[in-house]
C-alpha cells in the first residue's frame, strides 16, 4: 500500500466510534486549555500586579516551540499529549495544595511561599496547554477525514472557549456565595482535575497521526493505524490552488494571529481586571466567553459554506466596526474609566445604562473574535507541511504571544478610551492581513493536507 493510498484512506474514510473518540480528546484538551488560561486572569485581583498576567508568557513561548518541536522529530503526536497533560496535572496540583495548606486565607495565598507555589502551578499548567495546543490543532488537520475537517478544525478548539465561559462561571457562582479567592481558586481546581482524568482515559484509546507515521517511514505502523478506519467515504477533493511559499503564508498566520490574540485577551479578560472589580471581573470574562462559544457552534456550519478566505474576511471587518461601536458607546457615555483604584464603581456605571450596552456590545464583539479564531485554527495546521506543522504552528503563535504580552504591559495605564481605540487598531491589522490573502491566497477547503502545505501534488 503507497502512502498516497494510505493518507487518502484517513481523508476519505467514513466517521466511526475512532472518530469520535479523536474529537472527545480534542475537546477536552481545549477545555482544559480554558480553564488553565483563566487562572491568572481570574485570580489577578488578590494579586493586583500586572507581572502577575504576564507570569504565564515565558511558559506559553516554551510550551508553543519545544513541546511541538519534539513531537514532531520524535515523539509524535499521541505521546506529547501525555507528556503535556503530566504538565498541567502537576500544575493544577500545586495550585490546589498552595490553597489547602494556606487555610484559604487570600491574604497568605497572595503572599510568600504560597504565591509562589501558585506561580509555578501556572506556568506547568500553561507549559502543557500550550505545548498542546498546535499539536492538537495538527492531530485534527492529519486525522479526521476531509469532509469534516475544517469543521472540527474550528469545533474543536471553540472549546477553549467553553472552557473559559465555565472557569469564568464557578469563579463567578463561588465568589458570589463565599467572598473568597481562595474557594473561587480551589473550585477550578476540581474542575481541571475532572477534565485531565477524563483525557486520559480517551486518549490512551487513540490511534497515532497516520501522516506522522509516514513522515518518519514507519509505514507498516501507519497501516495497522489506517486500518481502524471505516471504508472509504466518496469524497471530492478540491487539487486546483495556486502556489504561495511558506514564508508568505507565516507573514499571513502571523498577522491574522496578533490581531484576533491580542484583542481576544484585552477584551476578554484584562479589560475586567484593569476597569472593574470583584464579582464583576468573573461576570465580563463570562460574557466575553459566552459570545465567543456561541460563535464557534455558528462558524461550525458556516466555514465550508463560505470558503476559508470570505470566512477570515468577514470576521476582522465584523471586529473592527464592533470595536468602533464601543468606542463610539463610551464616547456618548464620557465614561473615561480608570485602573481599579478608580473612583468610578459599578454602581455608577449601572445608574448610567452604560454597563448594559458594554456587556451587549462585548458580546458581539467576541462573536467575531471566536470568527477570527476560527479562520487561524483552520488556516494554521493546514498551511504548514507535515514533517514540521507542529512546530511552525507554535512558531507562528510567538507573535501573537510576545505582541499581547507587550500589550498587557502597555495598556495598564490606559483610561478604556485609549484601551479601546488600541483594539481597533489591532482589528485594522487584521482586516488588512485578511484582505491581502484574499486576494493573493486560496481557500483550504476540501484540499488535502498534502497542497494547502506545498509539501506536493495529490495524485490520489
């Protein structure tokens, strides 16, 4: 059996119980991803320095380039997922056992050895997640049959999103019945906990990447790994794109990547901690979460109808002119709302009917979020080629990674005016990336791995 003839058995085959065993790991890895993720931002407020939200970056950076370095050299992809989960189950841990052993008292929780502890559980937590997070997005892109694969492509990973909606949810619920960080951290804890025991025993049953297994000659294992798969599905793939070189597709990902991840995080979670308090910043990281989750189900049946280059199109020119409306929206209001030592207190902001249309307005504006995470999920494993798509997938992510960590970082002295108008900016970066590869670029879907890359021609 040749390999085209291999590979085209895991594009064309027919959904079975494997598949849906895949899609549950993938699921449940993004989840966990939210959950980790939510962590610091939730917890910030005990802390109240901003070094603490950028605690996670140097983690983030090494979690995106070495993890899915290895598996794509030598570990592959079903046996990275453990070494990652190992990270983020002792992260979670150590997080749990710092609160324990502080008695749940945020005071000393926030304080030396405590924070420590917590400091270090992050960035095991982040290490693992993020480690994951590009080898996860190439498992779906090599393994699930090109029917459904952008389609899972952008399912799969909205479960970050979900995840983050329920983080922000028991912060939320927790924080309103006990007034305390603490029980609010140990219940996300318990949450993570749920989520890595049932990752484990899903992907204990999972089949290796087939396309790995060939990228490293292993052909005989590649077989008896296709061989789990239903017959043949009568798929028509699409073989006619044109050829983009690689370095132009990174300049597409890369761009595309900082508009959609900076602006997801300073709307999702540092604008709560920079401009609101208590209960409130669970509340805003909920809505943002919420908007985002809704969104992804919606891009779910959108993608394949669209085309992958309308898709990313309309999500940046959807952020942007959502940006400008909040913008406008805080103009009418005068609302120039400052840091959380600010005078101006939710009440205030009530009274003034301001804070209904924020939280509408954000809602919407993470709707076209989760659109333009939807175009990079799909477009980043599927323009990179196998032999390195993990990798250059985390290489693609450091942009975006240092370029939030630096916005984080710069906009803590920002009244929400100034915050605002810099979101806007980054949406126009976006929407200038998008519009250039739509007319430059090609869409991805239902074009085997093989050509969206430019690793070869599919004679299949």
């Amino acid at each position: 059996m040749e390999d085209n003839e291999i590979i085209g058995k895991v594009d064309k085959a027919k959904w079975s119980s494997i598949h849906i065993l895949m899609s549950i790991s993938l699921f449940v890895g993004f989840f966990m991803w939210g959950i980790i993720a939510s962590i610091a931002p939730l917890f910030y407020p005990s802390v109240k320095n901003v070094l603490f939200l950028l605690t996670p970056t140097f983690a983030t950076l090494v979690g995106n380039l070495i993890l899915p370095l290895f598996s794509d050299k030598t570990l592959g992809r079903k046996t990275t997922f453990f070494i990652t989960m190992g990270m983020y189950a002792m992260g979670t841990l150590l997080i749990g056992i710092s609160t324990v052993l502080s008695r749940f008292n945020v005071d000393m929780l926030s304080s030396p050895p405590y924070i420590y502890l917590i400091v270090i559980g992050i960035i095991l937590g982040v290490l693992g997640v993020e480690g994951e997070v590009p080898v996860m997005l190439s498992y779906t892109a090599e393994m699930i049959p090109l029917n459904q694969r952008d389609r899972m492509l952008v399912l799969a990973p909205n479960f970050d999103n979900v995840g983050a909606m329920i983080a922000a949810l028991v912060g939320y619920l927790t924080y309103n019945i006990t007034s305390s960080a603490a029980i609010e951290l140990l219940s996300l804890v318990i949450v993570a906990i749920l989520g890595i025991i049932t990752a484990v025993v899903v992907r204990l049953l999972l089949p290796e990447s087939v396309r790995w297994l060939i990228t490293k000659g292993k052909e005989n294992i590649a077989k008896k790994e296709v061989s789990k798969l239903k017959e043949k599905n009568n798929v028509r793939e699409r073989t006619n794109i044109r050829q983009i070189s690689l370095s132009k597709r990174y300049i597409f990902l890369a761009l595309i990547g900082i508009s959609q991840y900076v602006t997801y995080g300073l709307m999702a979670s540092v604008v709560a901690d920079y401009y609101f308090t208590g209960a409130e910043i669970p509340l805003i990281i909920f809505v943002a979460n919420l908007g985002a989750s809704v969104a992804g189900f919606v891009a779910f049946f959108a993608i394949d109808k669209i085309g992958s280059r309308k898709f990313s199109l309309m999500s940046f020119f959807g952020g942007l002119v959502s940006t400008l409306v909040i913008l406008v929206s805080i103009l009418y209001y005068g609302q120039l709302l400052k840091p959380i030592n600010g005078e101006i207190q939710m009440s205030e902001m009530v009274s003034s009917g301001f804070i209904f249309i924020f939280y509408t307005l954000l809602l919407i504006n993470m709707f076209f979020s989760e659109f333009g995470w939807a175009s990079r999920t799909v477009h980043e494993p599927t323009l990179m080629p196998t032999d390195s798509r993990a990798f250059l997938i985390g290489v693609v992510r450091v942009a975006p990674v240092v370029a939030n960590s630096a916005s984080v970082y710069a906009t803590s002295s920002f009244n929400l005016t100034s915050f605002i108008i810099y979101n806007a900016i980054l949406w126009a970066l976006g929407l200038g990336a998008s519009s250039w590869w739509f007319y430059d670029g090609y869409d991805v879907n239902m074009v085997p791995l093989e050509l969206t890359s430019g690793s070869t021609t599919s004679n299949r």
